[in-house]
C-alpha cells in the first residue's frame, strides 16, 4: 500500500492537487500579465467602483448609491467643540444693561450641533428631495468661573429645504444642486436678550474637482418696527453668504465670506477653518472669525475670534 501512495504522489496531477490544496486555494491560478490590456481595464473599473463620492454628493445624496446607502438622518453643517475660543473683544453692552458689574471673560468653549433628515424622497416623482434641519450653536463662559460658568448664548436654527438634483455644468463648473426653502433662527431669550427673524433661503452647490462652493441667499421676512430686535439687520448681515471647502489628502480647508455690499457703511464677515485628522471619524478642528453676526445677541458687534478642538470629520 505504501508504495501505491509513493508511486501516486510521483504523479504531476497528484502533486499539483496537493500543492494547491496546501496553498488554500482550488487550483494554482495562471499569473496575471502586468502589461495585459484586459488586466489594466479590470482594475481600471475597480478603481472607478472605488472612487468616493463628491462632498456634496455625500452630503445631499446627490446619486443612487449614495441614496440608497445612506440613512435618512445625517449630518448638516459642521459638528465641532471649540474646547478653547479666545474672543479678543467680547460683547459686554447687553449684558451690563441687565446687570452694571456683570462681565464676560475672553476665552469660552463654542460647539455646534447640527442634523438634517429627509422627510419626503423623489418629490412627486421628481429629483428632488425635502429636508428637515436643526442646527444649535452655543457660547459658554466655562472659563469664567467667578460667575459659575454660565452659557452665554445658545442660538436655535430649524429650516426645511426642498433639494433640487441638478446634472449640467456652467462654465466647466458642475451645478449640484439648487435648494429653496424657509429658516427660522432665534436665541431662545426674553426681553431686551431676545433675538429672532425668519427668512426665505435659497442655496446653489457647485463643484469642480475637489473645490465645492456653496453660495447661499435670504430674504428676510419683514416684522414691525415694534417687534423687530434686530434692526437694521441686512447692515450687518447682508443679503447672503459664500461657503467654498477644499480638500487636500483627508484636510478640509474652508471659508465663509459674507457682506453687505454697502460701500458707505462697509461690514462683513469672514471665516476661516482648518481639520485634520484624528482618529476614527473625528479631527482636530481650527477656526478664526472676524465680522459681525457670529451670534444673534452679535449681529451688530465685530467679533474676533479663534479657536481649535474637535470636529466630527463625514467627509472621512
């Protein structure tokens, strides 16, 4: 018997069946060609498969499988904590109004949360989708424990926004989206801290390699003298704002531009940040602001800020 296994083993198709077997595979597979055109095609369409949707693509489910692969909660604008903001000129008027000695101090924690979810997909059938969002902004004087660390402001932004899929270019720029909708901001305050206003939004999304802009637009909707706290706000606020993100090896650079286009009484806003990655999906987040209207309670006072901590990073 031993020598009918010896003699059966000398066999090539015993030992190739063997070898692959001990190799973990069915039979050896025949060596790819590095030069094969066939080869160079496969793993072309591999790569295209592979290939990560545009940030915008992501953000507002802009294809098929980013529509049927995505929950229908998701994020909305930026997730970040400033762990430490320094704001070289605090606004103190409103508050000394209320109470003479009190003071704010320079340096606080800033963190946004902010969330959309799609309530109506394909809109009568048309590409289009209707969102819902909630973005909260918060100012807490943590620092300032003298006063025991009290929340400065808190400002509440609920909208909803109809999501029109767009798919033609303007100028070698590709035209994303086109959105038109309603927001609601207010500082959840009573007299005289109260701030609010409602306004008709209107937000296109362009995109050209690895550049995404957004510009957006509002109209405010008008309120009596008598009611309005905010006056003047379009002096300060302008009548919209620009986004533009760019991103370099998994860093998200971004700006924000905003003015009033009034040459005579010029004012506006900039911002500016930086993210970079961590660990897992958070980063490490840099902001600096300059301008008016970062809060509701400073919509007419000129801020200077900058800060750094944490962003939850969904471009990852």
């Amino acid at each position: 018997m031993t020598a009918i296994i010896k003699h059966s083993i000398k066999r090539p198709v015993v030992r190739a069946a063997l070898a692959a077997i001990f190799a973990g595979g069915p039979l050896a597979a025949p060596q790819a060609n590095p030069g094969d055109p066939g080869q160079a095609a496969v793993a072309g369409e591999e790569s295209k498969e592979k290939e990560k949707p545009s940030f915008f693509t992501d953000l507002w489910h802009l294809d098929e499988e980013t529509r049927a692969g995505r929950p229908s909660v998701t994020f909305h604008r930026t997730n970040y904590a400033l762990v430490f903001s320094y704001n070289g000129s605090p606004n103190q008027d409103p508050w000394q109004a209320l109470d003479p000695p009190k003071t704010l101090v320079k340096p606080e924690v800033t963190f946004q949360l902010s969330f959309k979810a799609k309530i109506w997909q394909d809109v009568f059938g048309a590409d289009m989708d209707l969102w819902v969002a909630y973005t909260q902004r918060s100012f807490w004087q943590l620092y300032h424990f003298a006063d025991s660390s009290p929340f400065r402001e808190t400002d509440y932004e609920p909208e909803a926004l109809l999501n029109f899929r767009t798919r033609f270019s303007l100028l070698g720029v590709k035209v994303r989206f086109i959105q038109v909708g309603i927001n609601h901001q207010s500082n959840g305050q009573s007299e005289p801290l109260s701030r609010s206003w409602n306004r008709l939004v209107a937000n296109v999304g362009l995109e050209r390699g690895d550049l995404s802009l957004l510009v957006k637009g509002w109209y405010r909707l008008p309120e009596s003298p008598a009611k309005d706290d905010n006056p003047r706000m379009y002096d300060y606020m302008g009548y919209g704002e620009i986004w533009g993100y760019y991103f370099v090896k998994r860093q998200r650079f971004a700006v924000m531009l905003r003015d009033n286009l009034d040459f005579n009484e010029n004012r506006g806003a900039i911002q500016i940040e930086w993210s970079f990655p961590l660990f897992a999906q958070v980063g490490g987040y840099v902001q600096y602001f300059l301008g008016y209207g970062e809060s509701l309670l400073d919509y007419d006072h000129r801020v200077n800020r900058i800060g750094i901590g944490l962003v939850l990073a969904e471009w990852y």
